[in-house]
C-alpha cells in the first residue's frame, strides 16, 4: 500500500475528502517530525512506539583491506511494536515478500 | 538528551491545533490511520507513507531455545514483526545532532613518519599495488635486473678475493678488501631494500637520485676523523658511487642501463680520480682497475654497497641526517664543480649536476618546514579575533572550524582560545559565546599533512585530558 492507496483508504474510512486526508496526514507527519527532531519518544497505543537512539560510537575493521576505521555515533528511528499489535501478528502466515 | 515519552493524546492535542479542527475529529484521524496501517500489516501488506517512512513485516525464522528452569530445548516457533524503515530525510533530522561527525581512518596515518624499515615496507606494498604503471614496471624490471648483477658480482667477489688480495698488497688494501667484501653482504641486502623506494611516479625516482650526492658526502665525513688512507678509496667510492647511481635513474625512461653504465665506468673513472685524488693515490688504485675486470666489478659491488650502507644510516639515525643535510648545502656545489669537467664526455655526468641543484632545493624545503615545526613549537597566543559564535544547541567547536579555518580538525585552535572560559570542549553551554581566534594561516592549512597531524595531535591531547 503506497500513499495514495492510503490517502484513498482513509478518505473512504472516514467520509473526507482526499485533500483533506493529505492535509491531515500532513500535518500528522510534520507532528511526527517535530517530536522525533527533538529526540523525544512517540508512544501511539496499541500500535508501537517511535524511539530515537543512539547509536555509540565504534570501530569497524574492513574485512579485505584491515583498515580500521571509526565510526562516529549517531541517533537513529527505532520502531518498536506493542504487545498487543504482537499477539496480533503471531497467528498471520509467512510472507514471501 | 531530552528523552520524554509523547503519547498518541499529545499528538492529538498537537494535530487538532496545527489542522485547527476538533479534537475529537483528530484523534479519530489517528486513530483510524494507525488502524488502517494495522489492517493492511494483517493483510500481509507493506504501508508506505511518504517522507514518514515503511512499515512492514519481517518473518522471524522459528529457532531452538532453551528452558532456562528446566534446561528443555524448546522450539520457538516463527513469527512476524512490524519493522519501521523510516524515510531518507526523518533519519537525517533525527540524527542532525550527530550530522557533522564523519567516519575517521585509524592506524593507516600517511603523515606519521615512520622507521625506514616501515616506510620501505609500506611502500613496498604500493609497489605491488601500482604496477599498472609502465615508468614504474620498466623500473621494477631494471631492479630485479642490477638486483641479480649484485649477487652475481658478490658471487665472483668471493672466489676472486684470494686473487685480488694478493694484487692489492702493494696498494696496503688486504684489509679492507675482507671488510668491504663483508660489506657488500651487508650492502646488498640494504640495496635490495633501497631499491623498492622507487615509488610508481618518477619523482621519488628522482629524490633517490637527490640523494646520491648527500651519500657522497658522508664516507667523508665518517672516515676522515677515522683514518686517513681510508680517504682516498671513498674519494673513489664516491666518484663510482655516481657513477651507479646515473644510470639507475637514466634508465627509467630510456631502458638502457647496460650501454649507459659501461662507458661511463671506463671514461668516468680516469678524469674523476685526477680532479679528486691527489696524483699519488691515482696511481694507486688506477692499476687494479686496468689489470682485471673483475677487480673492477668488486670495487663496484663495493660502492653500491657502500652507498647502501650509508643510504641506510642516513634514514635510519637523525643525527646524521641532520649533520648531512646542514653540509649538504656548501658541499653539493663542490660535487657539481668535481663533476662538471667530465661533462663534454659523458652525458649521464648533468644528472648529477642537476639532481645538486634540486638537492639545494630539497633543503630550502625543509628549511620552511622546519619553521613551520617552530611554529608548532611556539606557544600560540590569541589576541585578535575573526568572530564570535553563540553556541545553538547541536552548534560544535569542529563545525564552528569548517566554517572558518575550512576544516574541522582545526577546532582544537578555538578550543585553545577559550580554554579558560570552558574547560571541557565537549561541555560548552548553549547560549555560551565563542570567540574565533585569528590563527597563523600557516598553520591550518588542511593541504598540509604535518598541519592536520599537529591538529590530530591536539586533539588527542584535549580529548585525552578530560
């Protein structure tokens, strides 16, 4: 499902127009942005959380050459499900995707 | 890092405002949306959201664990995770922090100088890397080539030595013939080390070749205080020892090492020893050379070797470079002056003309860097200043360098101008105020290595302190 299957999906879902699912969602996204550029944490229940971390600093050795380099630390996205959306998933099949 | 939680009612409260609409009609928005994601992530579906990112689901392969009460192997079965691949730029603002920061290359520091040993090494290794180039594959031929003449000439050496001890006894040689032969065991083994140096660009052929006239003084300078009929064979040694020299560089372009090193030992070696040698030593050590030729080949096995030995001291001990290169300057127009009258009768002679001149040049050079080593040496001061910076949040003493000096390492000179104000580099409070100093623009120039080295250093130096 791309954006705009999404945008439909919803506009459907909640009898809007899609100009204004694209400008809920953007507004939504420019929240997420936002809270996340802070480094703050999003908890939305029953779905995950949206978790900045940091990743330390490290050394990795090129496997071929040997030369070692330094890797500076940096803050990534980290999305962590909840439990709920995880009882959820355990009866789906195996995707072959 | 200001790390609190903001659950899906903050969103809401946010959303209703930004979109200015109810609060109830935003949190049904979330609602649904995230339903929506979920329903699609039960259906198997990917859900991509643009500049957000990816949600999807990844299979967990089912795998054996262990019961850790009862030690029973057990089988956890497979399952599906939603994983978040966040979009292209939601990773670059979360980690905007850390932006500046790049990947820093350990261990492999070309500025560092190193023992020769290790230099040879290293450049031995770029030998092999670069043999693409064809200057440098003809070089490495000729090498192996004068590499394989040596030991066949160290070869006839010994054999020959009972022979050319009993030519020499009237020259009073007998002693330094055993030595030199040892010598030349030592020698060719340096040689063969030296020999690698040529690097693939044809310059450092050339500062090889720089180098021969340096070599030249030393025997000298060694042997003078020493002993004194010593001095008139490294008056010869070092007459063939350009002679050896010349045609290894000419060779590089021109392929021809045999044809240019045979005439040039016989022709060179008469007029060299009148204009260095006083007559009488001239007719000492002309004899042997006309009467075999294979007394010709040790003396020349023991040049090479002599050079080599000296080559090898000279980078391997200081002093003795520096002792070199301080009588280098007046001595490398004497070796021009020696040299110069054999010129109309042998061409390769201008080499050595030349590489004194360039020689002279090379000193100049490191007579600037070693002002540059002052510099370092000296106790910065700062008095003027370019600007002062307020420290934002995410604003770093490195990126206030790039901006100013063009490089980040050279933070380490700001840090240097308010270490009294802030003590710790890495705690600087925002809102603080930076002065940006004035700093000699010799010293950061980021195209000189020994200037990011000095930078590195300080950076050690404060890093480690704290």
């Amino acid at each position: 499902m791309n954006h705009k299957e999404l945008i439909a999906g919803l506009a459907e879902k909640m009898g809007l127009s899609k100009l204004e699912v694209t400008s809920l969602l953007d507004a939504t996204i420019d929240t997420f942005y936002e809270e996340l550029g802070e480094g703050k944490t999003i908890g939305i229940q029953s779905f995950g959380n949206f978790e900045v971390r940091k990743k330390e600093e490290r050394l990795s050795v090129h496997p071929a050459t040997q030369v070692r380099t330094l890797v500076p630390p940096k803050l990534v996205l980290n999305f962590k499900q909840s439990s709920i959306l995880k009882d959820k998933l355990k009866d789906t099949p195996r995707n072959e995707k | 890092m200001k790390n609190s939680k903001i659950s899906s009612h903050e969103i809401v409260d946010v959303l209703s405002a930004k979109a200015s609409i109810s609060k109830r009609a935003a949190e049904d928005f979330i609602k649904v949306l995230f339903t929506l994601i979920e329903d699609e992530l039960l259906a198997g579906e990917s859900v991509k959201i643009k500049n957000l990112g990816t949600f999807k689901l990844q299979w967990n392969e089912p795998r054996k664990s262990v019961n850790v009460q009862t030690g029973q192997e057990i089988i956890l079965s497979g399952y599906n995770k939603v994983v978040f691949n966040p979009d292209e730029k939601l990773k670059e603002l979360v980690n905007q922090p850390f932006a500046h920061l790049e990947a820093v290359v350990i261990g492999a520091d070309p500025i560092t100088p190193i023992s020769t040993q290790d230099a040879i090494q290293e450049e031995d290794g770029e030998d092999e890397d670069a043999t693409i180039f064809d200057p440098l594959k003809v070089f490495s031929e000729q090498a192996t080539e004068i590499k394989d003449l040596l030991s066949e000439i160290n070869s006839i050496n010994n054999t020959v030595s009972d022979e050319t001890d009993e030519i020499e006894v009237p020259i009073e040689l007998p002693t330094q013939t055993v030595d030199e032969v040892e010598m030349v065991e030592v020698a060719i083994e340096v040689t063969s080390q030296m020999e690698p140096i040529s690097d693939p660009v044809e310059e450092v052929v050339e500062n090889l070749v720089e180098i021969v006239p340096e070599q030249e003084q030393q025997p000298e300078q060694e042997q003078q205080p020493a002993e004194q009929p010593e001095e008139i064979i490294s008056d010869v040694v070092e007459q063939e020892v350009t002679q050896e020299q010349e045609p290894v560089k000419d060779d590089v372009p021109t392929k021809e090492l045999e044809m240019v090193a045979d005439p040039t030992d016989e022709v060179v070696q008469a007029p060299s020893m009148e204009n260095v040698s006083p007559p009488p030593t001239a007719t000492i050590v002309s004899p042997p050379v006309k009467r075999s030729k294979n007394k010709v080949l040790v003396l020349l096995a023991v040049l090479v070797g002599v050079v080599g030995l000296v080559a090898g001291l000279y980078f391997l001990v200081p002093p003795v470079k520096q002792l070199v290169d301080s009588k280098l300057h007046g001595d490398s127009e004497k070796v021009a002056e020696a040299v110069v009258p054999v010129k109309p009768q042998v061409e390769p002679v201008e080499v050595v003309a030349d590489s004194s001149e360039a020689d002279s040049s090379e000193v100049e050079n490191e007579a600037t860097v070693d002002s540059l080593q002052l510099l370092f040496d000296s106790e910065r001061t700062y008095d003027t200043f370019i600007a002062t910076e307020r420290m934002k949040p995410g604003t770093r003493l490195a990126k206030i360098a790039l901006h100013y000096y063009g490089c980040r390492d050279f933070w380490v000179y700001i840090y240097e101008a308010n270490k009294l104000k802030f003590p710790n580099p890495d705690e600087i409070p925002v809102g603080a105020i930076v002065k940006v100093p004035k700093v000699d623009a010799r010293l950061i120039d980021a195209s000189n290595p020994r200037c990011m080295k000095k930078a590195r250093e300080l950076h050690d130096l404060y890093k480690k302190k704290r």
